[in-house]
C-alpha cells in the first residue's frame, strides 16, 4: 500500500467522472498514462512500480503552433518520490496555465496501488496512451502526428519545431517570424525581383494566414513545386501586371507564394 502527500483540491480539476464507470483497460501493448500537461510540457508514466520509493515520470516538450499542437521527440525522465507524486503533478502542471489539464487523481491512486506498468513505447502516439479521454482535443490531434525536434524561440522563447521557421540564423516561432519577415522592416520590393534577390527568398515551413490578415497582409499567389525560373517569371509578372505596393516573394511548403500589403 503506498501513501500519497496531501494534494489539496487538486482532484477538483480535470475531467470529472461519475462514479467508477471507467474501467482501465489493461494489456501487454506498451502504453503510457499521461498524468497531466501544460502549454510546453506533457508528462507521462508507464510504470508505478517503486525503485527505491521512486518512480520515473517522462516529460515531452509540446509546441503549440498555429496549425495545431507538436509532440516533441525526445523527453526527459524525472524520478519521483511515489508519496510527491500527486503534488509533483499539481506542481508541474498548475492551474495558473491555461492550457495546464491534470489526470482525475483517483486514477493516478488506483494505478499506484495496482502498481500499473506497460512496456514503454519507442514513440507517443495517441494509440499508446492509456487515457486518451482525459486529454485536451489539441494534444489529442497533435499526438496522431509523428513526434518532431522541438526548440524555443529565440525571440519569445516559446516552444516551436526545429527548422520551420528561420531567419538569419535564428530559430523563431511562427508569431515572430511572420512578424519580422513579413512585418514593416521585412525584405519588400516594389519593383521585379532580380536573379541576385531571386536567391535569398525567405524560406519557412508554411505561411499562417490568419496571422497575416492580422498584419495587413494578403496572400496574393500560392503555387506548388515548380522550378525557380518559373515562378520568378510568374512573381515578376505579377508585380508588372499590378503595381503600386510593396510585395514580397517568398519559398514555403515546397513552393513558392507572393504577399502583398493591404
Ligand atoms: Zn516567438
């Protein structure tokens, strides 16, 4: 019988269930139970056999961008004092986050006294996760998706995927790359682009509309892979065909799209 820490009013958070309606699945498949999350973190147990009165819960970076939540691919274990472990959960995962969600606390009671394991999966995917129902939609949606490198932005410091969004030389989010790329001071052009300028085109994952709209800025051609030549003398007709305002070409998705200030 193991014995847990004073825990508050924790267990008034989270999903609510009536009853014991839910009985936990139990199999050899590896599996994981979430114990909780935040907006840059989801922690996970696949075993509550003590070591030493300790068990190890895993913590997976999370990056909440503007098409949808991705699941870091390496984590990190912590160890834990089975009798901390309700507090460490409330702690790590507190309420002052609004993306913070914690797992019902009786579970995470009865899993400890059953002394629940599973073999720990090689990667988080939503078909490993013991209680997928006591996840937020988002986390739920971004776990269906194969795990990505994770890395902070270097302008906010907010969680975001390795590589989608760089700009001289800095790992940005999608927030503050769209608003110093394509922001006032970003590289605009009023007139054709040049073959020299044809080759440093701002190069990012993917463009986020709704957060142009909200700069002025519309996106007035999108096109899939073709070659270079091509769509510079599409972008440079275009320009030609309709001037007047600064326009800024640009390499996403595999292809090439042009922004035009309102
Ligand atoms: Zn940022």
């Amino acid at each position: 019988m193991h014995h847990f820490g004073n825990h508050g009013g924790a267990s008034s958070r989270g999903p609510q269930r009536s009853g014991d309606d839910r009985s936990l699945e139990l199999s050899n498949e590896p599996r994981v139970f979430v114990l909780g999350g935040s907006g840059s973190t989801l922690g996970f147990i696949n075993s509550f056999r003590t070591d030493a009165g300790a068990v190890t819960a895993r913590l997976v970076p999370l990056a909440w961008t503007p098409i949808g939540v991705v699941i870091g691919e390496s984590w990190q274990n912590v160890g834990i004092a089975l009798a901390n472990l309700l507090d460490w959960v409330d702690r790590t995962f507190p309420p002052e986050d609004e993306r913070a969600f914690v797992a019902p606390m009786r579970d995470i009671e009865l899993l400890a006294r059953v002394q629940w394991q599973a073999d720990l999966p090689e990667a988080l995917s939503d078909e490993a996760v013991l209680n997928i129902e006591d996840l937020p939609e988002e986390i739920v949606d971004g776990l269906a998706h194969p795990p990505a490198p994770i890395v902070q932005c270097a302008a906010c410091r907010r969680l975001c995927v390795q590589g989608e969004f760089v700009w001289k030389e800095k790992e940005l989010c999608a927030w503050d790359y769209h608003a110093q790329v394509f922001g006032k001071r970003g590289p605009w052009h009023d007139g054709p682009y040049e073959d020299r300028h044809f080759e440093t085109l701002p190069t990012c994952a993917y463009i986020a509309a709704p957060i142009l709209a909200e700069m002025g800025v519309d996106v007035v051609f999108s096109s899939g892979e073709i070659a270079a030549a091509t769509a510079q003398e599409m972008i440079n007709l275009l320009i030609t065909a309709e001037p007047g305002r600064p326009y800024m070409a640009l390499r996403s998705g595999g292809g090439f799209s042009v922004l035009r200030e309102r």
